[in-house]
C-alpha cells in the first residue's frame, strides 16, 4: 500500500516536472523579438493608421486610404456624428475663447518682440489646423507667454529686433519650422519620451522662474520704460527697472495699467468663486482694451506720454515662404532653438490636453498631438506666424464655456480673423500698459506653489530638479534654466540606474508570489536556495558590475559565517549554506553586452562556490541576447523558468529525490 503511494507521488512529480520544463521550454524557444528598422516602421503605422481590422480588409486600396486619413485627420471619424446642439455650444465657446485670445495675442507678440499682427495670425492658421488634426476636444490653441519670451530671449542674441526688426522675424518665421518639423517627427517616430525628460517637477519649477520673469519684463510696458534690458535673468530686469528712474517715464501709463490690472484680478475673482460668472474674466481683457482705448482717445493722452500701439496691419495672414533663412550661417542655432522650443511648446500643450481629458473621461493620444501640433506649426511658419500651442487659460475659458469639440477654435480663429479684416484701425490707440497688464493677470496660473509643496513631501531628488529649474531661469536664462532641470532629472535617472535595488524575495504565505522580505517579513525563504530580483529596466554598462558584486556578497558572506560557525562548533540557528541561486528578472526589460558579461563572470564565480545559477521570469528581448550570446548554452536550458515559483518548486523536487535516494 504504501509503495503504490510512494509509486502515486513519484509519478505526479513526474509530470509537474514534465509541465515545468514545457513551460520553461516556451521562455527559451520564443521567437525573436522585431528589428529595429520592424519597430520604427510599426510606430509609423500605428500614428498614420489607427483602427487597422483584418489582414484581408487591409489589403483594400480604400479602406487603407480611408484608414490613413482618419489617422491623420480625426475630424473625419467624429465629425459624422456631429450635431446642431453641439455647434451651438462651441459657437459660444468660440466667441467667448476669441474675447480673450484677441487681446493676449496681442500682448504676446508684444513679449515675443514682434508687431501685434503676428500675434493675431498666430490665432487664425494654427487653430485651424488643429482642428482638423488634433485628437482633444477642449484644448485652445495660440501663442503663450512661456513660448513667447523663450523665442524673444533666445533669438535676440542672434539679431537685435531693434535694429533689424525684419531680418529677426525671419529668423523667428524660421524657428517656428524647425519646431513644426521636430514636433511632427517626434509623433511619427513615437519620440514621446524626450519630452519626459523635462520632468512634471522641472516644469513646475520652470514655469514659475518663467512667469516671474515674464511679470517683471511687463514692467516696461506698465511704467511706459524706454531704455531696458534686453536680458531676461531677475537681476537685469530689476537693475534696468531701477535705473529708468534716470530716463524718461510718464506715470500715466503706471495708472491706467494698474486700475485696468486690478480690474482684472477682480474679474478672476469673480469667476473663481462663482463658476456661472466664468465669462466675465474671460471677455474682461477685451472689455479693458476697449475701454482703455476709448479713454486715450477721447482724452488725447498719447499726446501726453502714454505709450500706444499705434498701427497694426490687418487682412489675411501673408504667405512668408519666402522669408524663411535657410542660407543664413545662424542655421545651426536655429534649428537648437526650435529643438528647444518644440519640447516646451509639446509640454505645455499634452500637460493641459491630458488635463481636461481626463476630466471629461475620454484618451488623448499623445503621438496625434505631436503630429497635429507638428503639421500646424509648419503650416504656420508658411503663414506669418510664431509658434503656438495649448494655452491652460484659454483652455480652461473653452471648457468653462461648454465647448463640445474643436469646432471652437474653428469659430474663435474665424472671429479673430475678421476682427484683423474690420477692427485692427480701432486698436490704434490701445495703451501699451494694458497689454502689459493683461500678461500680467495670466501669470499666476503658472506659479503653482502648492504642486510644488507637494513635490517637496514626494520626492526630494524631484524637487531638487524644479527648484533648479527655477532658480536658473530667474537668475541665468531659460537656457540655463531648462538645462539645469535636465541634468538634474537625467541625473536622478542616472543614480537610480547604477544603483538599482536588489531584493532578496521569498514566497508569501498560501500563494505563489514571491515579494521582498523586507516589505512582506512573513515571506517564506526556501532552505538552500537565495531567490533575488533585479529592480532595474536596464541591466547594462552602468549598473552591471554593482550586481554582480552584491549577489556575490550574499553567497560568500553566507559562506564565511557557515564556517565561523563550523569552527565555533556553534549549531544555534545555523545558515543554510546556498546552493542556488534565482534570478528573478521580470523587471529587466533589455541588457547589453557588460550585462551579458556580468552573469557570465557571475556562473563562474558562483561555480568555484559549488552554487548553481538559474534564470527566472525573462523578458522577450533579454531571452533573445542570451541566447545569441550562448550564455544559456553555458548554464543549460534546463536552468531558465517562467516563474520563481516554479525555479524553487523545480529545485525542491530535486533535493527531495537526492535525499530519498
């Protein structure tokens, strides 16, 4: 009886063996991961046609056209199903979005050290092709401040627009198509991941050295300044703002801009604590140039030291092919601005389309966006304008407003299109004191202290990135600012790489998972057997060696205090000498060749310990490299496992037959 138990046991150990090394099997005979060149080509298919079906429907020349058009054009697929309700809605989002965006891109284009026009046909073309390409329903496109002063600081050290005010919006024509083009690249080749390398931490951080910036530079156009600098660190700013007591100034500006700001910080108000009034913030900056330019006009007060706008150049956005440098020797650092340019612009932009996305519970594809972005910018440096992208305000002013689609901006670009057709005489005297006040009113929104308390109580190492993001921008430049804030989250990313965490796991209790036995105590460690996990993406180069040299201190101090003990004759709670060793690599999604060297060093040293080597849980693309490597011919086949759970119980089941035995 009990040797046909005995026969019973042996033969479904038999079997869970036989299904362990099936399984093993599969790790090991996994086809070979795609190429390179594969990868590439599927990322462009998955932006140019989404929604593929079957083999045989994409094999028709129309549903293949019909698939890449509603790819690249989204309006196609959901413009079907639109209905009159719904335009009603983004009618009057439209129109509300155009009384703000009117006067900013006005004011903005004042920041960008161009004529107001540029502005204004920032607002018309770039909408309008976002409307057609882009995948957010609530986003408001158009210039930015952020944006804007980047553009102005960074290209006024290759030609001063006071001198040449031509050949710098060339320049500024042209950067605008060096960032389309990147922008569009990024999507079409799922570049995505460069824009993470400006961290949520190093944008809070660089938005607000930014928006302080930005608030002090408006001190020109509040105190009517004449002489001031043209650098945009804090301690220019404020030396120039102190001695223009010197020169020429005229308070009057200082009055109508500051009664005019403070109406529009009580507007702001309004709308915060009551959500039905969200419209009177909204059209206050229009209300305020309309008044503002009345008021100079009926009392003559140009006449009087009050600076104006003057003439702004109406009709359609002139075609500016033409004007576009691409024989000027400044090439190179053109195209460096418009990298740098494109980052922040697609920052900014995904950062608020995801915002209100997910508020309303539907995705937003990132790469579309680029793409959409891409294309609109490059369509705008065709027509006269500057770099645009999503604004948060305006943004926020279309939902409030019950946008539906991207019809708004349709409307909002039409409406700014007729106000350059009609209205652009009327703005003649528009102060140049409220334009600097209506900058100011937006600038708030980008000073987010609490996000950044918040990121203080996270992440130290992350608030260290935002707060060299700020600081570098107030008191260097953006340049300096935005690198600071790159090196500091590449070098986070670098000190997690070379010191990733190394865990020894064991099995929890009554399942079969496996965790940390620091963070689970009660997990179960299997007598001769260290089990460890390998906490990195990338087991490469930089962290190889620091592996290798841990797991090794953990077999040979197991060892040495075996012996220590042998020696002392000492038999309380004796350690288990290791005979195993699992590594768990679930986490490791790639290796490289010091990698590969790494574990073969690592087989060798553990064999002059007598300690067998056994890989659990590969990834796809890390099976492959071992198996080109022949590394897996040199530890057997029979030593790789689907799971640590299995590995152990494989183990075990050895141990139990060599004692029976």
């Amino acid at each position: 009886m009990a040797s046909d138990q005995t026969s019973e046991l042996e033969q479904i150990d038999e079997a869970n063996e036989i299904r362990r090394r099936e399984r093993g099997n599969w790790v090991v005979n996994a086809p070979d991961p795609p190429g390179a060149l594969q990868e590439l080509i599927s990322s462009v298919k998955e932006v140019v046609f989404p929604h593929r079906k079957s083999t045989s429907e994409q094999t028709k020349p129309r549903r293949v056209a019909m698939s890449m058009l509603h790819g690249l054009f989204p309006i196609l697929r959901w413009g079907r199903n639109y209905r009159l309700s719904m335009f009603k809605n983004d009618f009057l989002a439209g129109l509300t979005l155009a009384s703000l965006s009117i006067p900013q891109s006005i004011g903005y284009a004042n920041l960008a050290k161009l004529d107001p026009q540029y502005g204004l046909y920032t607002s018309v073309v770039p909408p309008l092709i976002y409307a057609v390409m882009g995948s957010s329903r609530d986003i408001a496109i158009g210039p930015v401040a952020v944006v804007s002063m980047l553009l102005s600081s960074m290209i006024q050290t290759l030609q001063d627009p006071a001198t040449d005010p031509v050949a710098y919006r060339n320049l500024v024509f042209t950067v605008t198509f060096f960032s389309g083009i990147f922008q569009a690249l990024f999507g079409l080749f799922r570049l995505g991941f460069l824009i993470d390398f400006l961290s949520h931490a190093a944008v809070v951080g660089f938005m607000g050295g930014a928006a302080i910036v930005i608030g002090l530079q408006q001190l020109k156009g509040l105190l009517g300044i004449t002489h001031f600098t043209t650098k945009t660190d804090v301690v220019s700013v404020l030396h120039s703002v102190f001695t223009s007591i010197h020169h020429p100034w005229n308070p009057l500006n200082f009055v109508l801009g500051c009664s005019f700001f403070i109406f529009l910080l009580f507007a702001r108000f309004i709308g915060r604590k009551n959500k039905k009034m969200f419209w009177f913030p909204a059209i206050a900056p229009l209300v305020s140039v309309i008044i503002s330019t009345l008021i100079v006009y009926l009392t003559k007060a140009d006449k009087h030291g009050v600076n104006i706008v003057k003439h702004i150049k109406g009709g359609l956005d002139p075609i500016s092919i033409s004007d576009l440098q691409f024989k000027t020797p400044h090439l190179g650092q053109l195209a460096k601005i418009g990298l740098i340019t494109a980052i922040i612009a697609l920052t900014e932009a995904i950062a608020v389309g995801r915002s209100f996305a997910s508020i309303k519970g539907y995705h937003l594809d990132g790469n579309k966006e680029m793409v959409a972005m891409g294309f609109m910018n490059i369509a705008g440096s065709f027509t006269s304008c500057y770099v645009a992208t999503g604004s948060f305000s305006r943004t926020a002013v279309n939902f409030s407003a019950g946008c539906e689609t991207v019809i708004s901006n349709i409307v909002m670009a039409i409406t700014v299109l007729l106000s350059l057709e009609l209205f652009t005489r009327l703005l003649y005297y528009t102060p140049m004191a409220i334009l600097a006040s209506i900058i100011l009113s937006a600038l708030p929104g980008l000073i987010n202290i609490h996000e950044a308390y918040h990121i203080w109580k996270i992440d130290k190492l992350d608030f260290l990135a935002c707060i060299g993001a700020f600081f570098g921008v107030l008191f260097a430049s953006i340049e300096i600012g935005l690198l600071a804030a790159v090196s500091i989250s590449f070098g986070k990313i670098v000190l997690n790489s070379i010191r990733p965490g190394i865990e020894e796991v064991g099995r929890i209790p009554r399942t079969d998972i496996y965790g940390d036995i620091n963070q689970y105590p009660m997990a179960i460690k299997s007598p001769g057997i260290l089990s460890v996990r390998i906490n990195s993406s990338f087991f490469c180069f930089a962290n190889a060696n620091f592996i290798r040299q841990r797991i090794m201190r953990w077999v040979t101090e197991t060892d040495e205090e075996e012996e220590e003990e042998e020696e002392g004759e000492i038999k309380e709670n004796r350690k288990e000498r290791i005979q195993v060793v699992i590594l768990d690599m679930s986490c490791v999604t790639n290796v490289d060749t010091a990698g590969i060297i790494a574990l073969e060093e690592l087989h060798k040293q553990m064999l002059l310990h007598e300690t067998e080597l056994i890989v659990a849980s590969p990834r796809w693309e890390v099976m492959h490299k071992l198996k080109l490597s022949k590394f897996l011919d040199k530890i057997g086949r029979g030593r790789v496992f689907l799971t640590v759970a299995e590995a152990v119980a494989a183990r075990m089941s050895i141990e139990y037959v060599k004692d029976n035995v």
